[in-house]
C-alpha cells in the first residue's frame, strides 16, 4: 500500500470514529470550538508529544510497534518530548553532569553494561544517547541552575561492547502542567507523575535504534506512571556502595549506588 493510500485509510476511519463520538455524546457548537481551541492551543505551546503521552497513546504506538520483536531483545519504550538534538559526546570515564546548587544532596549512581545483538555479540560501534533528570530541579530545561545539557550525553562502548557513565540517581517528577495539557490533567483528575527513569536510545550498526528508559524498584508511581510507560523488563535495582575501597576506588567520600543495564539488540530488517 503506498503511503498516501495509507493517509487516507487511516484518515477515513479517524473521521467516521469522531464522528460517532460527537454524535453520541450530542456535542454542541460551543463545545466542538472548545474543543478545538483547546486543541491550537498544545500546538501553541508544543505539546502534542505531551498529550500524546498523557493519553497512553504513546505507550499504545511503542506497542503496536514492537510486539513483534524477539522476546530477547531489551523492551522499547516511548521517548518523551524532552530529549534534545545534538547533546555532547562524552569521553570516558564518562560523567553526564555537573554539579549545581542543590545537587550534592543526591546520591551519586554509576550505570554500567554491554550492548549485544540479540545472539550475545558485543556491538563495539554502539553509541548510547541518555538523557534524565537530575536529583532537583528535573531537566536541565527547567532549571537555571543547572547548565545546558546536564544529565545528557552521548558516548560510545568499549570493543566488548561495555559501556559505563557516572550521573546521580533521579527522582519522580511531574509531566509539564503549566499549559494546556496540565489544564486536561486537572479536569480529569490524572495525576502528572512519573517514576524516576534515565531515557537511553542505542544505535548500532546494522541493527534497529532502541529507544527505551529503565526505572528503580521501589518507586510510588512505578505502577502509576502517568503516561503508563512502565514495562517490568526495564525495572532495575539499585546497588548501594559504602565501603571505604568502594569509595576510594571511585574517588567518592560518600556512598554511591550502582546499576546494571546490559542492552540487547535487534538485527536491522533486511540487515
Ligand atoms: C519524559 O519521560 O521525559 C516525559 C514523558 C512524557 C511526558 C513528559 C515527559
Ligand atoms: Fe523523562
């Protein structure tokens, strides 16, 4: 089917679908120009990726995309509308953050493992693209405090496909509320949380991009994410480290924590 073909199946059924909805629900003129005020709006403001994520839409397309995948291939997961283009290269030892105002009182975390294709062989051109928040303040975005493109990087493994990078253990945050978007929240009672997280997309080549995101046991919205992006599979723990060789071996006074995330990827199709 050509993609124009496509276009126009997909469109006709969105607009047959819409319009059972408004003629169920008798929507009023009024309602309708509210409706579609509110929807100029998130395009005023950027925030379609948001409402897309918001309504568990995301999560549905990241799942129609990748049922299919072998089962031993790490999940995917949906990307977010906070990644930015172009974040620093990063050379090892690999540090994705400086500090700020408010920082020393997280916790310092070392994510660590190997790219592999889906039969175990290390990808030793792999390059990894993390993004997060920080321990306060959430994305660098957000926060003046912190610099630009702090809790970002680009870097790539070693020829056993290993990789490791230092930055500090996130924490839930809320989803942007000040726009339209955070309206839509409020007026049907969802909450704006997600669970801490650290967004990684993984290239390779000759095999498929992985966007995906890994989380931490323990955390009160890991079954209450409010884009419902939590797959079991991307939970982690989180090893705590207080030994004094521990500490001097990392050049730390205080204790930090580890994390093991090896990454397993498909072949490209037709690759
Ligand atoms: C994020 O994980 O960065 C994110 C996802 C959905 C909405 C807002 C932020
Ligand atoms: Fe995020």
């Amino acid at each position: 089917m050509s993609g124009n073909e496509r276009v126009t199946k997909v469109t006709v059924d969105v607009i047959v679908a819409l319009h059972e909805v408004l003629e169920r629900h008798r929507v009023t003129e009024q309602e309708w120009l509210a409706a579609l005020r509110f929807l100029t709006e998130v395009g005023r403001h950027d925030e379609f990726v948001l409402l897309s994520d918001v309504t568990r839409s995301s999560v549905l397309i990241d799942a129609l995309s990748h049922q299919a995948e072998e089962s031993s291939a790490t999940a995917s997961d949906v990307a977010g509308p906070l990644y930015r283009e172009d974040p620093p290269w990063r050379e090892p030892p690999v540090k994705i953050y400086q500090d700020y105002e408010g920082s020393s009182n997280g916790e310092v975390l070392f994510v660590a493992g190997q790219v592999t294709s889906t039969g175990g062989s290390p990808l030793a051109d792999a390059v990894l693209d993390v993004w997060q928040t920080g321990p306060v303040g959430g994305y660098d975005v957000w926060d003046p405090r912190q610099p630009a493109y702090n809790f970002r990087g680009r870097f790539g493994v070693d020829e056993s496909g290993h990789y490791e990078f230092q930055t500090m253990v996130p924490q839930p945050y809320t989803v942007p509320t000040d726009g339209p978007v955070g309206r839509y929240l409020e007026l049907r009672g969802q909450h704006p949380w997600r669970p801490a997280h650290i967004h990684f997309k993984v290239d390779a080549g000759g095999h498929e991009r992985l966007t995906t995101q890994v989380f931490f046991p323990g955390d009160p919205y890991l079954d209450n994410d409010t884009i419902g992006a939590v797959k079991p599979a991307l939970v982690r723990p989180l090893t705590r480290h207080e030994d004094d060789r521990a500490l001097a071996q990392r050049g730390l006074d205080r204790p930090f924590y580890a994390c093991e995330f090896d990454i397993r990827l498909r072949t490209a199709s037709g690759g």
